[in-house]
C-alpha cells in the first residue's frame, strides 16, 4: 500500500484575497485567504494497484467550482458523468487523460474516465476560481461518481479512497 506522504512541497503560495464574488464556493469548496502560505506540489505519491487518495468532490460543467474546461479535452461535462481530475503529478502532463481508473471507498467500486487536473501547482487565480491548489493526493470527482459509490449527504465532499488503473 502506498501512502499519500510520500510526496514534499515543492513550493508555496501566497494567497490573495479574491475579488467580490469571484470565488466559487460551489461544493463546499474553500477560498483562498489573504496572506496564508499554501503548498504546492509538481508530483504525487507513487501509483501502484492500491493507491490511497483523498477523494474530492467537483462540478465539472459551465461555471460550476471546477473553473476551466477540462484539460484533456477542452470541454466541460455533466455532473451525470462518471469523471475526475486528478492531483497534478498523477495527471502527469496529460498520460491519464481519457483513461479509466477504478475507485474503492464506501465498500464499493467504480469505473471513472479521467478527463482534467486538480492544480496542485496553481491557484488563488481568477483561472482557478480563487481557491487554493489542490494537495498531492486528489481524486477528484463528479456527483456522478459520488452517487455510485453510493455516498451523499453530509459525507459528500471529502473521503479517504483507493484507485487503481482499470
């Protein structure tokens, strides 16, 4: 089993404080705050057939708090979709984009399609919706997924996962 420190800052980020309205809080996503120092990270702990990551969750249509287009394919997608982004180093300049990666939590298993980054580099910018940048070890997902894993509620959000390559 891998685990999820495996992986140091690679730097920090001041925050800004966002403009009036600017930052998008949609599913219960954070602003930056001004003047708190954020890590940044350019890789991920090490992918193996059981890799531990902390599940997110994320809209990934028009604006909704996943900001941008996504990155594999420059299009936004339906809260319907079983999609994710992944943590900067795992995305790995775009080698997962489009592939399927099995994600283990709630004693279930689903087949997600990765189609964009969780910034672990950037953030606290107007590209990225005023809010931090990710950690090293995001999965982040659609609503879609979240329901198939069959979690929702006040446990929506935030979960300790296990992926690994379908």
């Amino acid at each position: 089993m891998v685990e999820a420190d495996t992986c140091k800052p690679s730097g920090k980020l001041r925050g800004k404080k966002p403009p009036p309205g600017k930052c998008n809080k949609g599913h219960d996503s954070d602003c930056c705050k001004e003047g708190k120092f954020y890590d940044t990270y350019k890789c991920s702990p090490p992918v193996s057939n059981h890799t531990k990551a902390t599940f997110t969750l994320n809209g990934f249509d028009s604006g909704e708090d996943g900001g941008s287009p996504c990155e594999c394919d420059d299009k936004f997608h339906e809260d319907s979709e079983l999609i994710v982004a992944l943590s900067t180093g795992w995305f790995n300049k775009k080698k997962w984009c489009m592939k399927y990666i099995n994600i283990h939590g709630n004693g279930k298993t689903v087949k997600a399609k990765i189609v964009d980054k969780c910034d672990s580099t950037m953030g606290c910018d107007d590209e990225h919706d005023f809010q931090p940048p990710c950690t090293n070890n995001i999965v982040d997902a659609s609503d879609a997924v979240w329901d198939a894993l069959g979690v929702c509620g006040d446990k929506c959000g935030e979960m300790e996962i296990y992926w690994s390559d379908a």
